[in-house]
C-alpha cells in the first residue's frame, strides 16, 4: 500500500487490506484510512476505521490525516524515548 501523503483513504474497499488491519474486526469495517508515522527514528503506520462505508474516502483532503499523523508521530516517539 503506497501513501503518496501522509494518509490514504482506500479508494475501494479491499478485504485482504482491512484484513491485515483491522484482523478479526475487519467485518466490521466500513471504510478506513491509513496514517503514515514519521518523526525522527520512528517509522509506521496508523489505521483508523469506520462502520460508514463513506466516512473515509479517496476524494478528501489530506489536512486531517496529516495533523493527526505529526501529533501521533510526535507522542508516540516521545513514550518511546522515555525511561
């Protein structure tokens, strides 16, 4: 799955990418987004779902998921550095 922003919304919903997810709740999911972290070592990903099929959509913005992507980066390197 390439993220050519911060974040990408499927397009189409895709089973085999809600699967690997969202695991046994994959069924229960609608439409998802996936938020690329990254903020100095840290690398990785944050899926965010929803049982509407048209809360996340390919057509939206990117201002969003690319504020929540730095906030998230951000806190989680922190809890990480922490002794």
């Amino acid at each position: 799955m390439f993220l050519p922003h911060a974040g990408y919304a499927a397009e189409v919903y895709d089973p085999v990418h809600a699967a690997a997810l969202f695991g046994e709740s994959a069924d229960q999911v609608g439409s998802y987004a996936v938020i690329r972290l990254h903020h100095a070592a840290l690398r990785g990903l944050f899926a965010i779902g929803s049982r509407d099929p048209e809360r996340f959509r390919s057509d939206m913005g990117f201002v969003f998921l690319t504020q929540m992507s730095e906030i998230l980066a951000t806190r989680i390197a922190g809890l990480l550095l922490e002794p």
